[in-house]
C-alpha cells in the first residue's frame, strides 16, 4: 500500500492568525486508509497495537495488519490455526506479544511469534452456543485477567489465556432472540483487581476476592440506580486508569471523579441533549493528557486533561470536530499518531509530525477567490506579516487578530506589472518600499496611494524602470536594492540619506548582472548569488570593493546557476543550485563538497536556505521543503503527502523570532512552521520477518532460532517487514544472504525475497531499512536456516561406502577362503576316500593278481583269488561311483540325490529279504543342500540302512522324508531284534553318523529297545 488519501487542511477549521491556546489541539492533516488501500472493510470496529507495533484493524469482514505500508489481510478458513470467523467485534493487547480477538465464532488468541491463531469456543451444544460465543467486548483486570463478554455470557481467563471462569446469564434463546438483549453493557476495571460491571439489570461489582458479584443496583455512590433504560453504562467510562469520566444524566455537564466517587472536576457540556439514547459511543484515552469522546452520528471531541498531585482536572474541551463522521474507537500508536476508526470511511490518521505546517489561503478580494500567483517573499514590522505576490500585489496580515488585507498599487502608468512584486518592506509607520517588475515604489498605509521615489540623492533612474530583486538589510542598516536586466546593484545609506550605485557588468561596480540572494557573514561581509551565474561575489566591507569568486571548474560543471545562499561563520558558505543540490564551500581550503540525489535529496533546485537552532539547513525547494541534516549528511523531503499546505514552496524564508515562525509560501498561500519542532526524534525501527515459506509452506523456526530442512525443501520466500505507522511508505530494505558470496542487496520497497533451488547449507539472511532521511537503520532482522545435502553427499554416506565396501572385501576373502578351504576339504575328503575305500581294494587286487600268478597250477586257488580280484574291483567302482556322485554339482536338490539313496537301500535291503517302505512328502525334493552336507546325508543315509541290513535281522524297513518348519526331517526305523541304546558300547558305525550330524549342527535321535526295532531320526536345518 503506496498512497494515502489525504483530507486537505482546508476542510477543517481555519488555521487563523493568531493561534489561540487550542490551536496545536486542531488536526489540520488527516490522512485516510480505506478499502482502496488495502483494507478489507471501510466498517472498523475496533484497533489495536501488538508488541511489534503491528497495528491490527477489526471489521464485520476480516481481520487486517497494517505496517505502515501495507495492509495484510486476514480471513476464515477450513483450518484450526485461523481465524473462527470474519466477524470481528473487537481486540484486545496481551502481554507476551499475543492478542485476544473477539468473533461471531467465539474467542481466537493470535500469537506474534509463530503467527499461528489459536480457537476457544464454549461448546455447551444447545441454542445458546451462538449467543455464548458472539464475543462482543474485551478487557483486562488489574490482575492480567482477561474478560470477554458475548451476548449471553462473560469469560474469565487468567494471564495464561486458560478459562477460570464463566459467568452466565439467566436468557433462554428465546428471550436473546426476541428482546434483543444484551447481557454485558459495560466492563470497567478498577485499581484493586475487581470489576465494574454495567449489566442489563443495572451496576454489579465483581470481587476477585470470592469470585462473585454484586446483586446491588448501585455499588458505588456516583451511580444512578434504576434499569437500563438510564444508559448508564454509556455515560461513565474508564480514563486514565484509574478515574471515571462521567455524564451525568439530564444535565449539561461532563464530570472527573476518582473511583470513590469523588468529584475531581466538572465543565459546563453542550452536547448531553438526548438523555434516552445512548448517543455517546467511547471515550479513548490517546495518552496521559489528551482523551478523545466519540459521539454518536456527531463526530468527536477532543478532551485536554491537566494533571496537579496525581489528580486530573480539565484543561480545555475542544468543540465539536469532524461532525459529519461517525466514530466506533480511536487510539493512539506507540509513534504518537492517533488513529480513528469509522464506521463507513475507512481509518483516519492524525500524525503529529504532520502537524506541523500550518497554511494560509491569500484571498484576491476583487474576485474573492484564492490569489493565482506564487508568493516571492517576507518581510515584518512589528506584529504586521508582509508578503508579496507576483501577479496580485502583496497582503498585512495582522498576527494579532489575524486579519488579511491585499494591497494594489494603483495609477502607477502600468498597474499590471506593477502588481508582479518581487519584494515589500515597511520603512517607517506609514510607508513601504515595494519592489515590483518595473521598479521600485513608496506606499502609503494611510491613504493606499503610491509613487516613486524622489529623483535625488544620488539614485539610479534604474531603480524606476526594472525588476527590484532583492532588499537586503544588513547589520549596518545598508539597503542592497538588486536590479534587473544587468542593472546590477543600488546601496541605500538611510543614515546618509543617499544611493550609492554600482552598475552592473562594470569593475568597478557590480561585476555581474545583478544580485538575486544576499548573505552577511559574521566580519559584515556581503556574499552575492547573480543572475544566471554560477559564480559568488563578494563585497568587503573595509574596502569597499567587489571581487568575483569562483568555483572549482569541476563543480561549476555540475552546480549550473547558483541560487539560494546562507553564511555559516567566517569560512563556510552553502549555496543552491539549480541543477545539482546543496553546495558546502569551505573558503579556506577551497574545497566544494556537493549533496544531491544520492543522499536523498528530493528535488535539487534550491532558492532559499535557513539554518535553524539544530544546525539543520532547511531548503526551499521545487518540489516541497527539505531539511539538511548536517551531521549525517542526509535529507529529509516533506511535500504535500507530510502536511504541508502547498504543492511547492516559492518564496523567500523569513524567520520571526518572536513566534518562532519560519514562513515561505507557495501558490496563492502562505505557510509556517516551527523548524525547532520539526523531525521529532522517532523511536528506532523494528524490522521483523514476517513470514517465511518453504516450497509454499509456511515454516516456523525451532526453539534455536534457525530452521533445518532436507535438499528437497530448497525454494525458500522470505516476508519481512519495518513497522512504521508514520513513514512506512518512505522505508526502503537492503538484504543479504550470508551463505552466498553477495554483499547487501537493495530491494527498494519491496518486502519478499525468494530464493529458488538453493544448495545445500548454512544460509542466513539478514535484512535492514532505510528511511526517508536515506540513513540505514541498525537493527537487523535475521533468520537462519540450514538445507542439508542428500544422503548420497554427506560424510555419513562416503563413511557407509568405505564401510560397504570393506565389508564387501572382507565377506569376498573370506569367501574366497572359505571355498579354498571348502576346496581342500573336498580333494582331502575325496583323497581320503580314495585312499581307504579304493586304494586298500586296489591294494587287495594287486596281491591277489600276485598270488594268483603263483598259483597258476593250483587251479582252485586260481580261482579263489579271481573271484576275490572280481569282488575288490567292484568295490572299488562302486566307491569310484559313489565320490563321483557326491562332488557332481548336477545334483542340486535332494530330489535328484534321492533315486540313487532309495535304489541303495532297496538293493541291499533285498538282499537280506527286508521289505523297503519309502514315503517322500514333494517338498522335500525341492530341497537344496551343500555337496558337503548332501554328501553327509547320504552317508548318514547309508550308514543307518548298512546297520540295518547286517544287525536287524527284520523283515520290513521304513523310509520317510518330509519338511518342517525349514528342517528336513529323515526316519529310518525297522521291525527288527533292537539293541540296548544305554548299553556303553555304541559301534562305530553309529558314533561316526552323530559326529556327522554333529558337526553340522543337525540333531540325530536313535531310538531302539530289545525286540522293539530300531528308529534313527534326523533333523537336518536348511539353511
């Protein structure tokens, strides 16, 4: 929100000449907020100021913010961090930076520091819910409690926001709705802690004490008893904390007392005329001095307290101002500007820092409207103000009553450029020296006439033909007359009584064309501004003599014509120019030093230049009024928009000690003001950050201040804002974002940053403001936030690989090893077996070819060992086939093992006339075993049938296989002898298929007993 509208001075009551005692109470410059600048209803219900200074506006459609520059608006929505409702009744301040809104949707607690709204709603589900929750008014007890009050109901919360207690009304919802009744009329808090409350049925008070309240129809003296229909509860209000103003019903009176009932002070009142309405809406206290009494559809009156050993009296009651306007609240902001709200208009805002320009219209009295003309310059004689116009003569103001008379100098052969008048001087009671276009003339008061001066006395005929463009009265009580058209310069020496004349263009006169702005330092010298130069003269007075001085090449480059002019001490001079600014020239060391633009000077054409009793420079400018601020170096700009009564300023300054009145005028207006009391020290600027969003989400920061986020949240927005209620809409930001390699950044008005697909790190964004003055303020906002890499770039993750692939080295070498060991085992086993099972039979074989070659006569002996070499060799083939088998890496289930296992067993089992029962469940074919395991299986398997065939002597055999719980389970079990399991002598063959099992970490069961058969179980995990 960039423009204001404005309420003109002239709307409100006449700044006259002179001020009378209330005339500084008078608003002259209101400024408006409204819906075309942001607000979401021109209907404000109540106002309030948070800890940020954050000023927050209810309406009947929304909640607002207001910064001094833009409006932030807030609505309902399907969330339980917002707002209940758009209904806004009313606003109340907590400690802690939190505020207490009331809605049509019960009470919301807003928190500064998260910007998060937190709900209360009295839910007793009935019809009177609504009426309950209709939060119609707030206030704040001694105590830091907080009473809201709806239409049915009134809340207690204590200084923690938590209820503590409700006091209910006796209505029904249908009384509500039918009468129309409003339970609460009125809280007042008193000193103590309890409350006074204004009730439908009449004055209660509620003591903290026991938690109750009054049934008396008057608790303090002061009231009147009876109902409601007295009003009584919109003629007492609350002020100064802790005194009442009062007004008293069917008399014309407005009453001070203290809570005793005490009268303190009393004031005749015109405006109690209607004592059956409840015409009178608030009164505000703005601040320990001033109260503001809202009336209802009569505007306002402005209330000045006074205050004697703690007690307040009244000081003055203003009339009635502003009496087309219908207020509901007023406050006054911590800067000092007050704020009134409307009920149709939108806010109103009075800033006493605008307040300061005063303006008056000069009236042309032969058409009785504004003069058209600019105003040239000043002069005063005593308490008469003279100003002159160029176009419409020139104007007395009388500061005493403030009367205005124009004067036109008449039958002067050309009235017309006669009334162009540069400049007016009172010479004695009754006569003036006007400067006009075309020379200069004496004028009567007395008889209105004028004339030309005597043609004696060494004047110059100039001096009755061309522009007079100054009369400077030095120390000495010398007349510089300037004139025009390179005339140059006259001297008037009353004291003589004679004209001294230096032509212009001339040595040994005045070396330029002539003078438009004179200056005398403190040795009486007398520095000169010309026509169209952008050289100084100077005029010593010892000598008598004028001597040209210029300035630097480089800067007469810059200046262009030299303007306005102003003498500080001996040695320094500052000028105006037209093109570039204020100039410093320093005329010991020479050195010019040029402010302009870049340090926030407005508009550079500079005519006049007054240096006030701060040391601040203060400048005529076309484009408004500017204050230097020497000790800084900046500007500050005041035009139409601040309060001052003119488009731009025109004439000369003029400076009235008497008044400490600085006057300049503009356009058909004169205006004044007191410099000393301009540019108020403001308190220091707050920046905050408002808001900030993380891929559109808004985020808060944790309990350290900064936020963390993932590489994926990497779009951050940034809101920031410097709350300035006065000159918001003048602040400027620069930024910066520590993290990336960038200075500060200027973001003109601007208030959001955003930052797209940041990389990860540590960033810190910092943000400060600079004002109107153009100076930076040094309180910076800052936030930090910390967007970590992905996974896949921290430390962490290069650790986990190293480790990963150690790990991955370390499982491939000992899985390495473990195949070379598993590698070795086998050729060992496959070595071992070779050598007990074939090499002992190969073994036989040989010796049995041996004996045999011995016996070759002994032909039953031969075939005895031929037999035997038959029965060695297939031992050694089956032992052959048998190795062969357990390494063939073809048998990958024990499916594929499973034909050659049965096939053994069933062919030696027949052998011994053993019936074979086999039962193979189907999962257990796809089982997948170790050639080592498989192999141990097997032998295991072999082993138990081997023992089964030689020692059962049974008939039947039994084989089952299944899968459980991940565990093969294998049963060989007979109907043979059995043997005794605890006898101590266990035979090989059966500790070699436990050391089997064993080492593989299976289970082996052998059951058996004396002729009940034998059962061997294995349990083999898969693993």
């Amino acid at each position: 929100m960039r423009n204001w509208s404005i309420i003109p001075f002239c709307l409100l009551a006449p700044l006259a000449f002179p001020s009378s005692p209330h005339a500084q109470d008078l608003p002259h410059f209101v400024e408006k907020l409204t819906t075309t600048e942001g607000l979401s209803s021109n209907n404000i219900n109540d106002l309030a100021q948070d800890d940020n200074g954050f000023l927050w506006i209810a309406t009947p459609d929304g909640l607002n913010r207001f910064d001094g520059a833009e409006v932030v608006q807030y609505y309902h929505q399907d969330l339980s961090s917002s707002l209940p409702h758009n209904y806004i009744y009313c606003l109340k301040r907590l400690p802690g930076n939190f505020l207490a809104i009331g809605t049509q949707k019960g009470l919301s607690f807003y928190d500064g520091a998260t910007g998060l709204f937190h709900n209360f709603y009295y839910r007793l589900n009935s019809p009177l819910d609504d009426h309950n929750n209709a939060i119609v008014s707030l206030e704040t007890d001694a105590l830091g409690n907080l009473w809201a009050a709806s239409d049915n109901c009134i809340f207690i919360f204590d200084p923690r926001r938590r209820l503590k207690k409700v006091i209910p009304s006796p209505f029904t919802a249908e009384e509500i709705s039918r009468l129309r009744v409003r339970f609460v009329e009125r809280m007042l808090p008193l000193t103590g802690g309890d409350m006074l409350l204004c009730l439908y049925d009449g004055w209660h008070i509620y003591s903290h004490g026991n938690n109750t309240y009054t049934n008396s129809r008057q608790p303090l003296s002061f009231l009147t008893p009876g109902t409601s229909a007295d009003f009584s509860g919109a003629r007492l209000f609350k002020v100064c904390e802790r005194f009442f103003l009062h007004i008293p019903p069917h008399k014309d009176s407005l009453q001070l007392l203290d809570e005793e009932g005490r009268c303190l002070d009393s004031r005749p009142f015109s405006y109690n005329k209607y004592p059956y309405i409840s015409w009178s809406q608030q009164v505000v206290t703005l601040d320990s001095s001033n109260l503001v009494l809202l009336l209802h559809n009569y505007g306002l009156i402005m209330i000045r307290i006074s205050w004697q050993h703690g007690y307040p009296s009244f000081s003055s009651i203003s009339p009635l101002r502003f009496a087309a306007s219908e207020y509901n609240t007023a406050l006054r902001d911590a800067q000092g500007n007050w704020w009134l709200a409307t009920t149709r208009e939108g806010l109103e805002k009075i800033s006493p820092s605008r307040q300061h320009f005063n303006g008056k219209a000069l009236i042309d009295t032969r058409s009785g409207n504004p003069v058209r003309y600019e105003t040239t310059s000043f002069s005063r004689w005593n308490h008469r103000l003279w100003t002159s116009t160029y176009g419409n003569g020139f104007f007395d103001i009388d500061l005493l009553s403030g009367h205005e008379q124009q004067h036109l100098l008449t039958r002067t052969g050309d009235d017309t450029w006669a009334n162009f008048i540069w400049n007016v001087r009172q010479v004695n009671g009754d006569t003036l020296w006007v400067g006009t276009q075309i020379g200069l003339f004496w004028y009567s008061l007395a008889s209105k006439h004028c004339g030309r001066l005597p043609g004696r006395y060494g004047k110059p005929a100039a001096l009755d033909s061309v522009a007079i463009t100054t009369q400077f009265v030095d120390s000495k009580g010398l007349v510089w007359i300037g004139m025009g058209k390179g005339r140059g310069l006259c001297c008037w020496d009353s004291a003589a009584g004679r004209f001294r004349y230096y032509p212009g263009n001339d040595p040994n006169g005045y070396p330029l064309r002539y003078p438009l702005h004179t200056a005398e330092d403190r040795q009486g010298n007398l520095w000169f501004t010309s026509d169209a130069s952008a050289q100084l003269v100077h005029w010593d007075r010892r000598s008598g003599h004028f001597q040209v001085m210029s300035l630097p090449e480089t800067v007469r480059e810059q200046s262009g014509h030299l303007s306005g002019i102003y003498c500080e001490g001996d040695s320094i001079l500052w000028l105006g120019s037209i093109t570039c600014g204020l100039l410093k020239y320093d005329l010991f060391t020479g050195i010019v030093t040029i402010y302009g633009h870049e340090k926030g000077l407005g508009n550079s054409h500079i005519s006049s230049i007054y240096e006030d009793a701060r040391k601040r420079l203060w400048l005529v400018t076309e484009g408004g009024l500017v204050c230097f601020h020497q000790q800084t170096g900046k500007f500050t700009n005041y035009s139409s928009r601040d309060g001052l009564p003119v488009t731009y300023p025109t004439a000369d300054f003029l400076y009235d000690t008497s008044s400490r009145r600085l006057y300049t005028g503009g356009h058909g207006s004169l205006l004044y003001f007191d410099p000393v009391s301009v540019c108020p020290s403001s308190p220091p600027r707050k920046t905050l950050i408002t808001a900030l969003r993380v891929n559109g989400k808004l985020w808060m920061p944790e309990h350290d201040g900064s936020i963390r986020l993932n590489a994926q949240q990497n779009d951050i927005s940034i809101q920031y804002a410097t709350v300035d209620l006065t000159d918001g809409e003048d602040i400027q930001y620069a930024y910066r974002l520590e993290g990336v390699d960038t200075g500060w950044i200027m973001a003109g008005h601007g208030r959001q940053i955003n930052f797209s697909r940041l990389a990860p790190g540590k960033y810190t964004f910092m943000v400060h403001t600079a004002g109107a003055d153009g100076a930076f303020s040094g309180q910076v906002a800052s936030v930090t936030f910390l967007i970590s890499p992905p996974f896949s770039g921290t430390i962490g993750f290069y650790v986990l690989m190293l480790l990963t692939v150690g790990a991955l080295s370390w499982t491939l070498y000992h899985f390495r090893q473990r195949q070379i060991n598993r590698t070795r085992q086998i050729r060992s086993e496959i070595s071992r077996n070779l050598h007990d099972e074939v090499g002992a039979n190969l073994t036989n074989i040989s010796l049995s070819s041996l004996l045999a070659k011995k016996q070759l006569h002994n032909e039953y002996a031969v075939s005895q060992l031929l037999e035997r070499i038959y029965q060695d060799s297939q031992t050694v083939s089956e032992a052959m086939r048998e190795i062969v088998w357990s390494i063939d890496p073809s048998i990958d289930t024990l499916g594929d093992a499973l034909p050659r296992m049965l096939h053994y067993a069933s062919k030696l089992l027949e052998a011994n006339n053993m019936e074979l029962q086999a039962e193979i469940l189907p999962a257990v074919e796809d089982i997948k075993f170790s050639m080592q395991q498989r192999r141990d299986i097997y032998l295991i398997f072999k082993e138990a049938v081997n023992n089964m065939a030689r020692h059962s002597q049974a008939t039947a055999a039994f084989i089952h296989l299944s899968l459980k719980h991940n565990t093969l389970i294998m049963t060989i079990s007979d109907n043979g002898r059995g043997f005794d399991t605890s006898a101590a002598r266990i035979s090989n063959g059966l500790r070699n298929m436990q050391e089997r099992a064993h080492d593989r970490g299976w289970q082996l069961d052998i059951r058996s007993g004396s002729g009940a058969g034998t059962t061997i179980v294995l349990y083999a995990g898969i693993a």
